[in-house]
C-alpha cells in the first residue's frame, strides 16, 4: 500500500479532520509516514478563513508538489476549507493538485489516495457530514491530551464570516456518541479533553436537548481518571446562567471561558451582525466572576472593520482595560469577497488597523503581565507536557488557564523526586511571572501517568500558519 503523510493546516477543528482521514486511510491499509519526502501520497489539509491563512495553504501546497519531483511523491491530495471556497480554481491553476476533497467529503480521501482513481474530483452529490464515535481516527496530540468536535457548522450571521459558506449549518452529534468517544480517549489515556465546535454553546439545540452543553459537561464530568475538560468557544448570547453553574459544579471543567466578542462599539458590531455593546459584556463578564471568582477568560477582537472609527477603536480600548481579560487576541480585519461585509463602504486603511492591533495588543501585555504577577507564590495544578525545547529551562507544562496552542505556558526549572514525564500533573509553585508565560518549581505529584496500551499517537507533517502559531504570544485566537 502507499505510504501517505498529511499536513494539517489552521484550527482545532480541522486538525480532527485530519485524524478522521488518516483514520481512515489506517483501517484500509495505508502507512502513515511522517517524513513528506519518502511518502508516495501527501495529503494537505488547508484553512481558508482569512487571507493569511489561504496564503499559508496555498504555499505549502506549492512546498509538498515539489516532493513530486525531488521525492518518492505521485500524489498530491488538497482537502479542507480552502477547497470548499476555490475548489475549481485550485484544479485549474495549481496542476500538481491530483485530487480536491471538500470539509463534507473526508471519506472520500481513501479514493482518492488509491493509485488507480485518474479523477481530480468527485461530482457526487454529499450529504453534511459529522464524525460519530466509531469512526477511525489517529490522534495526533500528545498521548494525555485531545480534542473532540460536538458540532459542525454554524447558523449565526456574522458579516464578517464565512464560515457557514465553508463547513454548512450547525449540526450537533448526538449526545450518546460525544460521551461514548469521550470513554474511549480516557481508556486510552487521555486526561485532558478539549470541546471544540464553532459556536459549542449551541450544542443540543438542534436536537432538542435543553442545555446541551450544560448537560454534556455534567456527564463527561463523571468519567473517571479524566483531569480537565474544557469547552471552545462560548459564543457570548448563549452563555446562560445554567452553562456558568455547570462549569462552576462540574470539578473536572477548567474554570476557563473563550468567550470571541470581536468588538465593543455597539455600531461596530451591529455592522458585523452580532449585535450588543461593551456594557453588556462587562455584566456577562461580572456574571461568570461573581459565580466563579478564579476563572480565566479569553477573547478575540477584530480591528479594522469597515466603518471603524478612532472613537469606536477608543470604546475597545476603553472595554479592555475594563475588562481585564487573562487572554486577548486581535486580528486584522480581512475582507473577504464572499462575506457579507465585503462591500460596506469606508474601509479602514490597512497601516490604522495595524496601528490600532499594537495598540491594543501593548495594552493587553501590560494587563497580562500585572495578572499573571498575582500568581507568584501560589501553589497550582501543573499539567506537565514535557522538556522544554524553546528555553534552557528543564520542562514545560500548563495550567489549567492555559489552553493547548493557544495561551502563554509554564516554564520548569527545579522539581523535587522523580523526573516528571509528559502527561503527568503536578503541583507546582509559582516563582517568576513575565508578559505571557510563568517560572514554576515542581512539589509533588498528583496524578501520575498510567499505563497505556498500544496507540497511534504521532503527528505526521504537522504545519500550522503565521497567525496561529503566534497565539501564545497575544497575536491570534479563533473567531
């Protein structure tokens, strides 16, 4: 059979979609290869999001055909949201392309990873598609930690979005499956599971679940061994009094709310379609602190919009230094020509939307740094992820406020008894604090890392854009 590599491009939710695909490629045979230069099949799963994240696909498209000339390649196969967005285009300008797969075709990637299908695409018709508990898939993440996507899809009218366009309408997977899945990861050893949908807080609604997220938290709460379990993202007209009181209830659910705004200016976001001002979020924000006093809270804004003007960009600034976010991220407005945002008049000039993101971004810093200093001294659960390889400081881990490739980490330097291995937790007192990260001394072991059977657990060609790598450092974050 041929050995196929896979380069997993953009968000969370579309790196399940290449674990479902190299599940599926696994059950009929294929080896899996991390290396592109020796596999006969490479397969690009891309973003299409915003502007940056298509040009990261479509130069790393450009970079794996080269391994049709210089290495064992024969296939190139291009799947995901830039093919839903450019599927005709990308058959037509960029040759090397074998075969396309749409965010609705995953099960198609067998077919086309076959050395006997000539097609470059498929003109069948295709149903919404969502993953169940019995599809095959191959983990990519560290062995204790994973994410599982409740839902696909999205009903909500940002204009600035196209997100809908790419992935179709909210659909939810039925709740018996997200538990059964959820079962199986911590048999594998998992010990962090991570939520991940478009809008989850619309989780259960098309199924006639009321409080659907809140229910689900509970009962994934009850699985033993499972340490944290969070929830991305919570769309902030759905965070209701019921989903507070489950994470606030539920021990296992990390006290952490990625809660995407994307602005404070109530034109603004009445031009982006969501609606609500930054006074209504700060009584969001109150209502989750007065419940929970130690949660995290995260956000992403968007400058730059059309429309946006200086007295707009003052009223963000305003509602963030307000607000005090533990993490922030801003993206630069991207004018994309099939949103509904696309033709509004006055555009902001691309050097003010960029002035505007250091600005806001320098402010965010200085409230990071001032936070975080609050938590030298304090004795925390440390989820630990292994040796440090950016600093010369012994290990790397995570606090329970910090969500995997997203936020700020913490950095190892003493630890008292054995060596402590990935996937291990840990209490750990804190010693330094800086403008994202934190210095901690490891005490003692809470929970150990248990033996495991055998799994396929190896990141094949792994390959994240600018934007997203970036995030641990204030840059980005999903909208």
């Amino acid at each position: 059979m041929p050995k196929v590599g896979m380069v997993s491009l953009g968000c969370p939710k579309n790196l399940v979609d290449s674990e479902v695909m190299l599940g599926m490629l696994a059950r009929q045979g294929y080896e899996l290869t991390p290396d592109a230069g020796a596999a006969d099949v490479i397969v690009v799963n891309t973003c299409g999001f915003i502007e940056p994240a298509k040009r990261e696909s479509i130069e790393t498209i450009l970079e794996m055909a080269e391994h049709k000339r210089t290495g064992s390649a024969h296939k190139l196969v291009v799947a995901g949201c830039l093919v839903e967005r450019y599927r005709q285009d990308i058959l037509e300008q960029i040759p090397e392309v074998d075969f396309v797969i749409g965010t609705n075709e995953l099960e198609r990637v067998v077919e086309a990873c076959s050395e006997d299908h000539s097609a470059r695409s498929s003109s069948a018709p295709v149903e919404p598609y969502l993953y169940h508990e019995l599809t095959p898939r191959v983990l990519t993440t560290p062995h204790h930690s994973a994410y599982i996507k409740v839902a696909e899809g999205c009903d909500h009218p940002c204009s600035f979005c196209v997100i809908p366009q790419m992935r179709g309408p909210f659909r939810s997977r039925r709740f018996e499956s997200v538990v059964r899945e959820a079962e199986d990861l911590v048999r594998r050893g998992v010990r962090e599971i991570t939520l991940i949908g478009q809008d989850t807080t619309s989780y259960g609604e098309d199924l006639g679940i009321k409080d659907g997220l809140a229910t689900l938290l509970r009962e994934l709460g009850r699985i033993t061994d499972l340490v944290w379990l969070r929830a991305l993202y919570y769309y902030p007209n759905r965070l209701t009094d019921a989903l507070i009181r489950a994470v606030a209830e539920t021990p296992t659910a990390c006290k952490y709310f990625d809660i995407p705004l994307q602005h404070a200016s109530p034109s603004v976001l009445k031009g982006m379609r969501r609606g609500s001002s930054g006074n209504q979020f700060l009584k969001h924000l109150g209502k989750i602190r007065a419940t929970i006093p130690q949660a995290t809270l995260r956000t992403s804004m968007i400058v730059g919009f059309p429309g946006e003007t200086d007295k707009d960009f003052e009223s963000l600034v305003n509602f963030v230094e307000e607000a005090e976010f533990d993490h922030l991220g801003v993206f630069l407005y991207s004018n994309e020509e099939s949103s509904g945002s696309f033709s509004l008049p006055c555009p902001v000039a691309p050097a003010v939307a960029r002035a505007r993101q250091k600005k806001l971004m320098a402010l965010q810093r200085r409230i990071s740094r001032r936070r975080l200093r609050r938590l030298v001294g304090r004795s925390l659960p440390v989820l630990v992820e292994g040796r440090s390889e950016e600093t010369d400081l012994l290990f790397r881990g995570r606090l329970q406020s910090q969500a995997p490739e997203i936020d700020g980490q913490v950095l190892i330097n003493e630890f008292e008894g054995p060596e402590p291995k990935a996937g291990e937790f840990w209490t750990a007192t804190i010693t330094e604090s800086h403008d994202y990260d934190l210095v901690a001394r490891l005490e003692n072991r809470q929970f150990a890392e248990r033996t495991r059977g055998p799994r396929e657990n190896r990141m094949l060609i792994q390959i994240q854009p600018a934007d997203v790598c970036a995030r641990r450092n204030g840059w980005g974050a999903d909208l």
